[in-house]
C-alpha cells in the first residue's frame, strides 16, 4: 500500500507526540459509540445526490450518481455488512478483545466485533506480513498493527470493495485503510484515513469515539435474505448516466449548487466555504 | 465438424497469435515459432508463481496466464488448466509441492493458450488408469467440453499448426449441458455455460469443498474478454455469471461459503462475483442505451460507458483494452438487435 503526504504527516506527528514510555495501552473491552458530529450520515443517512465533502474522482462521482437503492431488493445483495473502513462510523458499538502469548505475555492479536452485523475483526500484531495479492478479500480486510508510543497505528488492505458514504459513493477492492487508535482515559478515539485509486482523489479521513462501558452487550444479528419484490434473474440495479431523477432533490431542497453537491476533493477546505458563499450570491445552481 | 467462416478464422487467428505474445518467450519445444505467427516480446517479465490455500484438498497457483487450480488426494492430483506451455516445467515444480502422487486428470475450462499450454507437457507427466494401454506411454486425461478440442486441434486463419500439439488435445470430451466426474472422493462437475467468454467453456464445481473453478467467465483483474470468433457473446457471458452466482452459497454476511477460483486474479467468493456481475451488467445496459439513441461506435467510445469501471478491470494496453471491449459489447448488441 502506499501512503499519501498526508498520512506520512499524521504519522510524523504521532511519533512527536508518542509519549509514554509505556507504550501499549489496554484497548480491551465493551465501548459504546458516541456520535458527536454527522449524525444524519451516520444515523438515518445521507440524501440521494449528497456527495458534499467527499473528494471522489470522476470515476467516483460517475459510480455513485449511478446507484440505486434498489440494490437491497436483490437477495445476494441484502446481506452485505458494511465493510471495515466504514464500520466504525456506525452502528458501531463495540467489543475489543486481545489474544495473549503465555510465555512472553505479549499481545499477540486483538479482536473487535461491531454491533452492526457483529462482525468480526482481527488486527495480528506479530509482526507476520500481509498475503498475496491472489488471497481472498474479506468485509473486514487483513489487519496488522503496530505500536506508536501507545498509539495503536493499523494497516488494513484485502477489503471488499465497499463504500465511503451509504447513498452511492463506492470505495473499490484496490482501497486501504490506516486506523490511529487513541485511549484517553475512559475514551477512545479512532481516526481512519481510507485512500482509494480508482475513486477517490484524496483520503477520507474520520475520527470517531466511544466511551468504556461495561454494561454494554452485543446482541446476535443473523442475516437471512429474503425475496420481498420478485425480480427477473440478474436484475442490477442502477440508474442509467444522467438518468438519476433523485439526485437533484437534496441541492433543490438546500439551495446548494450542484458543483458543490458533487464533492470533491476542493469542498473539504475551510476555504471552501468562500467559494460556496460567492456561488449562492451570484445564482449559481 | 465445425465449419468456420474465413473472416471468423481469421479474427481468431488474430486472438489466437496476440495470446500467444502475450505469452512472453516463443513457445519453442511444443511449437516452434512459424511464419504468420507474432514475434514473441523481446523481454518477458520474470515467472513469480503463488501458491494459495482455497479450501481443503483445493489449491490455486496463480501467475503463470491463468490461474490453475489442484486437487489433490490418495487416488493422485486434478489440475483445471495447465497455464502457459513455455511455465509448464515450473508449473509442475509448484504442483510437486503440493503432492508427489500422479497427475490424473487436466481439466480445461475453455481453449485458449494461457489455459491449456501445459497440456502437451503436464499430461505425459501423468497417468489415468484409463489410458492404460500395453506399449503406449502412460498420460493423465485432458477433459474439456468438445468446443475446445475444436478450436485447439484445428488450424485457424494463417496459422497452419494447431493451436497445441496434439498430445495436449482433450482426450475425453462432452457435449451436453455438464459432465460428471469423481475423485479423491469428491464429485465433481463441469458445467457447460454457451457461448460466454468462448463457446466451449466449463466451469468445474468441486462439489464437497465447495470451490468453483469457473476460467476466464469471471476475472477480477480486466473486463471479460469477449473471443466473438469463437462464439463468445456478453449476454451470454452475464448468463453465466448469473448462474454461477446462483450455484454459490455465502457462509454469513455474504462472505465465505463457496469458494471461487477466478480465471486471473484472486481467490473469490459470490460478493466478489455479483461485484462483477453488476459491474459488466451496467456497461452494458448503458451501451445498449447507447445504441438505442443511435451512437455510432465511436460515439460511444467517446460517451465512456465504462469509466466507473475501468480503474479496476480496464487496461489501455496489453492484448485486451477498455477499447477493445467497448467495441465487443457494441458490436454483440448490434448483432443481436
């Protein structure tokens, strides 16, 4: 995988700030989500047509104007969960645990579930490598660690292709992701920095945040699917290039401009702001 | 027998003879290079063959053209395609690896020579009780559907040799929707899916481990590579992947279950093939949509029905392009309108 100025940067900060003599911290236990920020997105989701702050590619707008939701009336498609870089944004409580070599007491492994689907994570920290590129991609992708001061830095590759946002926007196979985890306290924080060739021009970066809690326990989720709307064999779903009569509806609803509807990778700029200010003063639509 | 027109014999000759360089170094032992055949490159990229585990007694090597696939067990090792002729010798090193006991069995999935360039070579390696027989050398058996004992035992176009010599030719065929086979206690099942990427493809379904060894049907590196000459047709191609899609089963969440063996790429299972599926499906639409409004070709090349798409399985070079695919997809729906 290769690693973008930005990430090289965030890497570099860390090591300034690593601290702790300590190193590893106890990410080990039962967290619940706290949702601060986006909670539209993470909770009931996006608009059709709502790809603001995301830096897709033209490929990437092309792929995601092009989605329908009636992808979830086709049964191989009802039980997808979501996949490891979007996982943490939500529904997102979670279980850590840690496998430990008896001898050296050395945490081999940890393990994480996520309430949506319990999906179910391994981040190997022996130090083994990632498989061949002929290897199976998995929803969860193939994760090793490594510690930074008591910083947790993860690298994930081998990931399904997946998506940044629910209403469209895909991340393809070729994407990977690099997880800081944070403790403070009771707290901790993830950020995710997700980076794509094919669709995206810049990262995707989040934080997120849970807080210790004890009490908290998953439930099962098993999927099954079912046929609810009877479709001929091989129904894709899609909407055909400039065909998606549902995308203008949110920038009609929120007076934004379509460029600004569109994403990409200029709108993730406080700057940003000014141009979007002077495109609403002179009309644009 | 078959009769096939001059201009389809020579737009297979021209498949044919691009697959072949592809191949890197002339295919000098089993077939010398001749007058009318493309000159190989001048510099191959070194053979780095990969060994993965798939499920049980199934193994995938990939990196020599198309990804072979090995069962093994006490009766002796199955092969589904033999890769390039000229890797053939590290091929077999690789198969040792995994197994000592005789090769019994190749089975191809469809005629082209990054799939059954190792027969002439691996099958006089091996032994089928079947082809026992006083004063004749022992040989594994080549299954394949009868297509491609067509399309490799006969000349095509300005090639004047077959396309393999003639002891990597299927030695036991069939014509009927699917065949079936038992092994290392494993029923097996070459499923004969109608002009899709050829017209003699097969996908081979280990039935107790549960892995589909499905050929060029399903790649997860390029865009399906339509060989029209020799019967292939995309919408004969989404038929495929759809009831290949309709053979797997998940193990949870969509993931697992049955193993997929793709033609070149990774290791898969149904997610990775309805990605592929949806994938061709919308291109196709979109060019159908295309042809209706009354682009011409190069009209549509220009509108890139695929551009979504071409990060992941295009190329502009090498011997199938985004171009080139757009164009077959173009051409089978205008055929067939």
């Amino acid at each position: 995988m290769y690693f973008t100025r930005l990430t090289r940067g965030a890497l570099a900060v860390l090591a300034l700030v690593g601290g702790s003599a300590h190193a590893q911290v106890d990410l080990t236990g039962m967290w619940g989500q706290l949702v601060h920020s986006d909670g539209p997105d993470r909770g009931v989701g996006p608009d059709y047509g709502d790809y603001t702050g995301l830096p897709l590619s033209a490929a990437g707008l092309l792929r995601a104007e092009s989605w329908s939701d009636q992808k979830w009336t086709v049964p191989e498609h009802q039980c997808e969960p979501h996949p490891i870089d979007y996982a943490p944004w939500g529904p997102a409580g979670m279980r850590v645990w840690s496998e430990v070599d008896h001898p050296t007491q050395r945490i081999t492994a940890l393990h994480q579930t996520f309430q949506w689907m319990i999906t179910h994570r391994v981040i190997y920290l022996d130090g083994r490598p990632h498989p061949s590129q002929y290897a199976p991609h998995t929803w969860m992708g193939f994760s090793t660690g490594k510690w930074i001061g008591d910083k947790l830095v993860v690298n994930t590759t081998h990931i399904k292709e997946g998506w940044t946002r629910r209403n469209g926007p895909a991340r393809s196979d070729k994407g990977s992701l690099t997880e800081f985890w944070m403790r403070h306290d009771n707290v901790l924080t993830i950020t995710s920095i997700t980076e794509d060739p094919v669709y995206l021009t810049e990262p995707v970066v989040r934080s997120m945040n849970w807080q210790l809690d004890p009490g908290y326990q998953h439930g099962p989720y098993p999927c099954s699917a079912r046929v609810e709307i009877d479709r001929p064999q091989g129904f894709v779903a899609h909407f055909l290039p400039g065909q998606n009569p549902l995308i203008a509806e949110f920038r009609k609803n929120l007076g934004v401009p379509i460029e600004a509807a569109q994403g990409g990778a200029e709108s993730l700029y406080p700057e940003y702001e000014q141009k979007l200010k002077a495109m609403i003063k002179a009309g644009k639509k | 027998m078959v009769k096939v027109s001059l201009k389809r014999r020579t737009a297979a000759s021209a498949v044919v003879l691009t697959l072949l360089a592809v191949g890197a170094a002339a295919v000098q032992a089993a077939q010398p290079a001749r007058r009318g055949q493309a000159a190989a490159p001048a510099a191959a990229p070194p053979l780095e063959l990969v060994t993965e585990h798939v499920r049980g007694n199934i193994y995938m090597i990939g990196g020599d053209g198309g990804n072979v696939t090995v069962q093994i067990g006490d009766e002796g090792v199955l092969i589904v395609d033999s890769g390039f002729a000229q890797n053939a010798q590290a091929l077999l090193v690789e198969i040792r690896k995994l197994s000592k006991k005789k090769i019994d069995y190749i089975v191809n999935t469809h005629y082209h020579p990054d799939h059954t360039g190792g027969n002439a070579v691996i099958a006089p390696t091996g032994e089928f009780v079947g082809n026992v027989r006083v004063g004749v050398a022992p040989r594994a058996a080549i299954w394949a559907h009868e297509n491609v004992l067509t399309r490799v035992s006969t000349s095509t176009g300005s090639v004047k040799e077959p396309l393999i010599p003639a002891q990597g030719w299927p030695s036991e065929t069939y014509f009927t929707a699917s065949q079936e086979l038992v092994f290392n206690d494993e029923p097996i099942q070459l499923i004969h899916m109608p002009n899709a990427h050829t017209d003699g493809d097969s996908v081979v379904f280990f039935r107790r481990a549960d892995v589909i060894a499905t050929g060029d049907l399903f790649n997860t590196t390029m865009y399906p590579y339509i060989d029209a000459a020799a019967g292939g047709n995309i919408n004969g191609y989404i038929d495929a992947l759809n009831r290949i899609i309709d053979l797997a089963i998940p193990a949870a969440n969509e993931e697992g279950g049955t193993m997929i063996v793709s033609g070149h790429g990774r290791i898969a299972d149904e997610y990775d093939l309805l990605v592929y599926r949806d994938a061709i499906t919308i291109i196709r639409d979109r060019i159908a949509d295309l042809i209706a409004r009354g682009m011409t070709l190069e009209q549509v090349q220009a509108a890139r029905p695929s551009l979504d798409y071409d990060g992941i399985y295009g190329a502009t070079s090498g011997f199938w392009t985004t171009t080139q695919f757009v164009a077959a997809v173009y051409s089978n729906l205008k055929q067939a309108k």
